[in-house]
C-alpha cells in the first residue's frame, strides 16, 4: 500500500519507516489474546497500546518508534471522518479495514493478496476475529470496539476474503 499509493511517506526515513511498521504489524491485535483482555477493564486497543509501549521500551527501542506504533495500536480502530493521524495510525487503520472487512479493496491488487494468503493462510480468520470481537463486547459492554456499529458483523460479512477463508 505504501510504495504504491502513499510513496511520499518514504521520503525521509524509510528504514525506520518499515521497521516501525512492521513492529505494528506484529504488536497491533496483542490486546485480543484472551489472557491480555482478560487483565483488564481497558479496551483492548488501549491495553495492547501500551503493552507495546513497555515491551519496545523494555527492547531499547527509540522513544519515538515506541512511541509511534503504541498511538497506531491505540487508534487503529478509531477511523474518524475529521481531525489528523500519524502516517503509522493510518496505515494500520487501512490495513485493519482491508483485511478485515474488505474496505477499499482497489489498494491491493488480487494477485498480492493470493500470494500472501498462499504462503499465510487466514484459516478461518473472519470467523475467529469476529467472534473476539463479540467476547470483548460481552466481556466490556464499554468498550471502544463498540463505537464501530456492527464491526462484528463487517467482519464475519469479509466478501472480499471470503474465497481465501
């Protein structure tokens, strides 16, 4: 998405920029495991936030690449129609809304997305992730997934992955 669409990102920076995305990657659902949302009352993006934030702090990772993928996981479900995010928080919410409910399905072209499937399987990941979802609603009626009317649904819905399920 990034070399092709938003190429400008990558004009200063680019090393820390995909390893600062890449530890998105990796970090951005560490709050939906069941022990992680079952340690707290927070959302799970609030609590996997920070999570990140003490482990990269904990690695010696740079304040600001901390910094920056704890925002992204913060708000990566928080795709407002106003105000600004970071470069990172919008790409995670874009990632976020492609794979799971198939929105904007014109940034990744069918062929990338049967390459990666074929050598990462979703095994079910619609149905998986939309039932986390819902276990995070029972569990905490409050909490921040809930300002996404009918998330849930969006994402067992996915017609987009829906062949690669």
């Amino acid at each position: 998405m990034v070399t092709q669409h938003f190429s400008w990102w990558l004009e200063a920076g680019k090393e820390d920029f995909f390893e600062t995305w890449a530890l998105t990657c990796l970090l951005h659902d560490i709050g939906t495991t069941q022990q992680n949302r079952k340690s707290t009352s927070l959302s799970f993006e609030f609590q996997g936030g920070f999570i990140a934030l003490q482990q990269l702090q904990a690695f010696g990772a740079p304040q600001a690449q901390a910094e920056s993928v704890c925002e992204a996981i913060i708000r990566h479900q928080d795709p407002g129609e106003t105000g600004t995010i970071s470069r990172m928080g919008q790409l995670v919410q874009l990632a976020t809304e492609f794979d799971n409910m198939g929105w904007q399905p014109y940034l990744v072209h069918k062929g990338i997305i049967e390459q990666v499937v074929k050598e990462h399987p979703r095994l079910q990941w619609s149905s998986c992730f939309a039932s986390t979802i819902r276990a995070e609603i029972e569990a905490k009626p409050w909490c921040h997934t809930t300002a996404l009317e009918g998330f849930a649904e969006a994402v067992s819905g996915n017609e987009l992955m829906k062949p690669y399920e």
